[in-house]
C-alpha cells in the first residue's frame, strides 16, 4: 500500500462511506467553526473536504497550520449532512473524518494566495511561478496543454509521420530574427546559434529520404515580447513532407486542426474543411490584415473613386488622395439605435491610436429617400450619398465609417477599426473558431526603412514563376507559394513549398542583394544538401503556444506556459539571465566591455 494514499482527493464518493482512507496535498483552505475545524486538502486530482474536532490532539495543530502545507491525513469518509453537500464538485456528498495527521512539508508565509482567481501583478505571479501554477485555472491551462500535445502527437503519427529531434546547438543564420549565441569554449570566438526554428535540418530531412517528419520543437529568437508571442523561446508543431503541392500539405493539415479544435474547443462551433482559401491581395483588400477574424461580418470597401469626383467636397480626404491615398469604408449595419456618444467614442479611440480621427456618416430614409447624416455627410451630394449606399451595401439602418490615408496604412487601420467596431456592436461569434488559409504572399516587399527589397515572408519558399522567367521579373509583383493558417484573427501557423533547386535559391537571394557567396556561406549545409538530389517538399510550423491560448480561451500566451519569461526577456523565477564569474568568461575567452553612452 502507497504509504501517502489509498487514494487522491477526486476520487472519494458516497460509495466509499465508513472506509478507512489516507490523503495526502496541500491546505487549500481551512473553516474554523470554534468546535469544528473543517479543510480542504487538494492535490492535482481535485479536492476533498475533511473536519476534525476540537477535542482532537490535531485540532490546534491544524489551526495554526498555514495555508499550502503539505500534509497527510488518516480518517473516516462519512456522508455530509444533505444542507451541506456540495454537488458541484465530485467530492462534494461527502467528508472525511480526521483520525491521524502528519505535516510533510510546512509553508512558509505566502506571497500570493493560492485559493481564489484574483488578479496579482505579473511579477510576482513569475517570481513566485511554482505557487501560481497551484491556482486553479493556471493548472487547469497547463494539464490543457499536455493534453493537447498528447493529441497532436496521436494524430501526426495516424498520418504516418514520423518524430525526428533536430539539433539545437547549430550555426547562427539570417532567419527574420536576432539570434540567440553560445559561445564555444573549444573553438575560441566562435559561436553557436539556438535555432529559430528547425527549418534547414527539416528540409535535409526531406532530402535524406524520409517521407514525412515532425517534431514539438523549441525554437528561440531573441526578439521583444507580446500577448500573443513568448520572448525567447517558444514551441511549434514543426512537419515536413515530401512530393507535395501546396493544396496537398493544406488537405493533409485541416482535419488534424478541424478534430483538436473540436475535442477541445469546449463545444464551441467549428467551420468545415476545406478551410477558405482567401488570397493575401484580397485579404488585406477586405479585412485589413492577413490575418483576419471571420467570426467578424464586416468587410471593407474601396471608396477612393467616390471622394475622386467633384461630388464629394471634403477638402482633407481629397487631398490625401490626390497625393496617392485611398480611402477605405467600413460598412456596418443596424447602428439606427445608436447613441452620438457610440459614434464620439469611436472618433475618440481612434485618435488615441495615432489617427486622426474616424470619420463617419449615419442613414435614414425620410418620406422619399435615405439621406446621410454626422459631420462630413454634408459634404456629398445625393448621387454621392446613393453611390456610397451602392457600393456599401447599406440599407438606411446603417452607418459607414472611413479611414483616409497612404494605402498601406489606410489598410492596417481600417483592419483594426474593423475590429474595434465589431467589438463594440458585439457582433463578433464568441462561441465559435473560424479558420482560413491566407495564399499567394509576396515574395518580396519594398522595405522604406533601408530603402531596399527585402522578403516578405520565408527566403526558402519557392516562387511562382518558372526559374527562366525570373530575372526578368519585378520583383514586387512575385507571389510566392506561401501560406498562412489564421484562427479568429490569430496566425495559427506559416508555411510554404520550399525551393529545392540550388541555382533557383542563389536568384532568389540575389533579388535582396546576397551575393552567391553569402548564400553559401550562411547556408552551406543546405545549399550542399539540395545538391545531391532534393524532392519538391514542403510544410508548415503551427505554435502550440498559441493554439493552447486560443483553446484555453486566454489573451495572454504566458497563461499557458510553465515558466515563461517576462516581458523583458527575463526569468524572475531563476533570475536568468545572470552574470557569470571571471573563471566562466576567460574559459570562453570572452571579455566583458562595458556599454558607452
């Protein structure tokens, strides 16, 4: 017999009423009624009630037992009187009776209660990690995410995939991010890279001859941190296959996606494969962003010909116009009830996101016809008012709100007005994940920071132009065999079929300005692998930490993940990163140089 428990504090029902039971956990929390003393013990498994007399040796033990100790009881299950029964929890009938106690392990003052689900600033809540984990819904996100894990890894190997571990100790290359280095102590000023992602080693893979690989692979890229992305380091559902064209890996991929979301998506709607297959130009064109939120109606609308003509005199949106701006509208319908403060504080929000303002214009229809009202409505005519009510789809009931700027920033603000909209009116379906794929990306894009092409997406992808029309090509207009899989507007996962023919790489590169002999140097493994024969092969990376963020229904990817670091880069817990002593540093033949102003 276990010498800590016959059994855990889940399992223990009104059919095991007058047994003799052992409980080990933590002091979840204790009530103290003068003659009884009533606490609940918890392990992971759940929790059970347990009392004790005051007449018992125990009893003021127990009662100046801080809360969190690890103890273990002895006693009696008995059934709870009918007025006390707690019938939401399993548990819940019955309690056991105290006989023996032993304290395990005793805790100290907490720095955070444990019962409960109040907010606690991120610092300590990282700082003191072990004990968060403890809170309920942090433990409920993490079994979450086992279980999750379990369940791709199930369905990846039905597929006939195959579970290969990648190296990551590797060499630093340019891959989007910044690198994280190792420095070798046996080659003195040389330097490992922690991968970014395994996405050389799984080409090579595919070259080596196996036919499909996946890995739950950590990747690490020294970058800055947000809701939905962990600094440092995260992990992705890593998969490679051979002899593929894009629309076979999307088949391959969407019923693995469409059974996890449905065994844990908490019964919440799941849209049918095949997934929309929404081109990049047109995504933008109609969402704003690439990776849009389906749950969402609206769809944006190029009015830019309407504030051409001489029948529209606002004075500022022609002018931005005139100049090579555009002018998006966002449609929305049934806002006849809505006060001037809903349209004042959308005006309001969007200047303190850095614009202007959100212009905006109302219908309703009078005995003979639908006339705008608001701020700028008088500045169109009635046949501008119709055309806008065309184009718009818009019945008298409804509003249209615009954004007038240069094209690339008109969309991304219009994208994010979209959704701030839909927020407001609460027309997004929050019982429900609707997935798309995002196709066709750019190959490249005109970077106007460095005033140079540079890649939009992945270096590897292969082009869709044949390699004897390439050179000739502008290099903006290039679409790429890329893909995006996007979730309730958050990016699930990118993807692309690889270029596997070397002097095609060597072009690619050279679109951006490596010479051949960069492209070698960097990335001499692969450059030599595909050299030797390469199938046509392509695949995808998933992040897991997003996909269990989106199931767990959080915001933040840190509720999700173990030991995340903060913000900052920085693990509270283990205080990494640290400084390292001198012995460390002339073993590494590393001096440490002390940053000028």
């Amino acid at each position: 017999m276990n010498k800590y428990r016959t059994h855990n504090c889940s399992e223990l029902t009104e059919k095991d009423v007058g047994k003799n039971i052992r409980l080990s956990g933590w002091v979840h929390r204790k009530r103290d009624h003068g003659n009884l003393l009533f606490l609940d013990i918890r392990d992971h498994f759940g929790i059970t009630q347990c009392v004790i007399e005051n007449k018992d040796k125990n009893f003021k033990v127990l009662e100046k037992l801080k809360p969190e100790s690890v103890i273990l009881i002895e006693g009696t299950v008995v059934k709870r009187s009918k007025e006390t029964q707690n019938k939401e929890i399993k548990t819940g009938i019955i309690e056991v009776k105290i006989k023996n106690l032993k304290i395990l392990s005793e805790a100290q003052e907490l720095p955070m209660p444990v019962f409960g689900e109040q907010d606690y600033p991120e610092e300590i809540r990282l700082k003191y990690r072990f004990i968060d984990l403890r809170r309920n819904e942090m433990h409920k996100n993490i079994h979450l995410r086992s279980k999750i894990l379990s369940f791709i890894r199930s369905k990846m190997i039905d597929n006939n995939f195959l579970e290969f571990q990648t190296p990551i100790l590797t060499a630093s290359s340019p891959e989007g991010a910044r690198d994280f280095l190792v420095p070798s102590r046996v080659h003195p000023g040389k330097f490992y890279a922690l991968p970014q992602a395994p996405q050389q080693f799984k080409q090579m893979i595919m070259i080596s001859g196996f036919d499909r690989y996946f890995q739950i692979a950590p990747c690490f890229r020294d970058e800055d941190g947000r809701a939905d992305r962990s600094p440092g380091e995260h992990y992705q559902l890593d998969m490679e296959m051979s002899f593929v064209e894009q629309e076979d890996v999307l088949k391959i991929v969407e019923p693995i996606f469409f059974d996890l979301f449905k065994e844990f998506g908490n019964g919440k709607k799941i849209n049918n494969t095949p997934f929309p297959r929404i081109k990049y130009k047109d995504s933008l064109e109609k969402y704003g962003t690439d990776k849009p939120d389906l749950r969402n109606p609206i769809e944006l609308v190029d009015v830019t010909e309407i504030f051409e003509s001489d029948e529209v005199k606002l004075k500022i949106f022609k002018e931005i116009v005139s100049k090579g701006g555009v002018v998006k509208a966002i449609p929305v319908s049934n806002t006849f009830s809505k006060p001037r403060s809903f349209f004042d504080g959308l005006n309001n929000w969007a200047i303190s996101e850095g614009a202007n303002g959100l212009a905006y214009i109302t219908f309703e229809k009078t005995s003979d016809k639908i006339i705008g009202k608001g701020p700028i409505a008088k500045f169109f005519s009635d046949n501008a008012t119709n055309k806008l009510l065309k184009i718009c789809k818009i019945t008298e009931k409804g509003s249209v709100f615009f954004v007038c700027n240069k094209e690339k920033e008109a969309l991304n603000f219009s994208g994010i007005a979209r959704q701030k909209i839909a927020e407001e009116l609460k027309i997004i379906d929050a019982n429900s994940f609707k997935f798309c794929w995002i196709t066709d990306y750019p190959m490249y894009e005109y970077d106007e920071k460095e005033k140079k092409i540079d890649f939009s997406h992945n270096p590897f992808s292969m082009p869709q132009i044949d390699i004897k029309d390439f050179d000739n090509a502008d290099p903006l207009k290039i679409l790429a065999y890329q893909y995006d899989l996007v979730c309730n507007g958050y990016e699930l996962s990118s993807g692309a079929i690889r270029n596997h023919i070397p002097e095609y790489l060597f072009k690619v590169f050279s679109k951006v300005g490596y010479p051949r002999e960069m492209v070698e140097k960097n990335f001499s493994g692969m450059i030599k692998a595909l050299s030797y024969g390469a199938p046509p092969h392509g695949g995808m990376a998933p992040g897991i930490d997003r996909i269990v963020m989106l199931l767990a229904g959080q915001k933040n990817i840190r509720e999700v993940t173990l030991f995340p670091l903060n913000q900052n880069a920085q693990d509270l817990l283990m205080n990494a990163p640290s400084e390292v002593s001198e012995k460390q540093l002339k073993e590494l033949s590393i001096k440490i140089l002390k940053k000028s102003n």
